[in-house]
C-alpha cells in the first residue's frame, strides 16, 4: 500500500517487478521440465524392468501346448461345476430393532 498522499511505484518500481516476475516464471518452467523428465525416465525404467522380468513368462506363453494338454481349436478350454444356492431373505417390516437378550425391559 502506497502512504497517502503519495504517487504509485515508479517506473522503475515496475520494470524491476516485471523483470523479476518474468524471471521467476522463466525458473518455475524449467523446474516442471526437469520434473516432467525424470519422471518419465523412472516410468521408463519401470516398464523396462517388467518387460524384462516377464519375459521367460512370454516366451513360455508362445510355445504350443504340450500333447496331453486338451485344448479346442479356438482357444483354451476352462472345466469346472457351479452350484446354485438359494438364500431366503426375509424383510423387517417394522423400524424397531429385536430385543437383545442381555437387554430385558424392567418390570
């Protein structure tokens, strides 16, 4: 805030302001830059590492099956049962609660 009375920044005031502020601007980019390229590097890396780890996993995927192994033409066959089991549900028809045992009414 400017005394009463007085006249604004000055002009130098100013240029040295924008000067500033364009210069914290400037180093706040290149900061997120350089934030921005690390981290995809270390995604990079991360996904390298997987792709390496996994793949013994994708060469044994590509290799066909062995004879005794049943497989249809179009894919891989999954055996299994299920087994259906019916719940009864029953609805509380009232907004009071059962009384608890422990809880015993006076009287």
């Amino acid at each position: 805030m400017n005394a009463p009375g007085s006249a604004g920044p000055s002009m130098v005031g100013r240029l040295v302001s924008v000067i500033v502020g364009t210069i914290v601007l400037v180093i706040g980019l290149m900061f997120s830059v350089v934030v921005l390229a690390v981290g995809v590097a270390a995604g990079a890396g991360v996904w390298a590492w997987f792709w390496w780890k996994t793949r013994k996993l994708r060469q044994r995927m590509r290799e066909p099956a062995p004879d005794g192994a049943a497989a249809s033409p179009g894919g891989h066959v999954i055996e299994g049962e299920a087994v259906i089991v019916e719940e009864e549900v029953t609805r509380v028809t009232s907004s009071r609660l059962p009384e608890s045992p422990d809880r015993r009414s006076p009287g």
